[in-house]
C-alpha cells in the first residue's frame, strides 16, 4: 500500500474526460427528438448551442 506520494508537488492539467457511453447515448437521443430544431432557433452566432447542450447533458 502506497504510504507517500511520488511527487511533492502535483501539477494540474487541461485533461478532461467523459464517458464514452453517454456521450453516445445522447447523441442518438438528441437526433431521435429532434431537439436541434427546438434549441437552435434561439442561438445564431458564436458557439453552436446544441454542442453545448450535448456536452452539459453529457
């Protein structure tokens, strides 16, 4: 059993993980209900809000 850390000091980092299978899952869901067409009208410009939606439910 590890008693000590290896380093003195930890250093975070930009990584960011998501599951696999819920991503997927809401992608698939999101195409089946259409739900492009409701949230997409209200956002034009900048950052797609669907891509923002799929990562949040995410």
């Amino acid at each position: 059993m590890q008693q000590k850390l290896r380093t003195y000091e930890i250093i975070p980092n930009k990584n960011m993980c998501f599951p696999i299978g819920n991503v997927l899952a809401v992608n698939q869901l999101y195409e089946i209900l259409d739900i492009a067409s409701v949230f997409g009208k209200h956002k034009k410009n900048g950052i797609d809000i669907n891509n923002l939606l799929k990562a949040l439910v995410s």
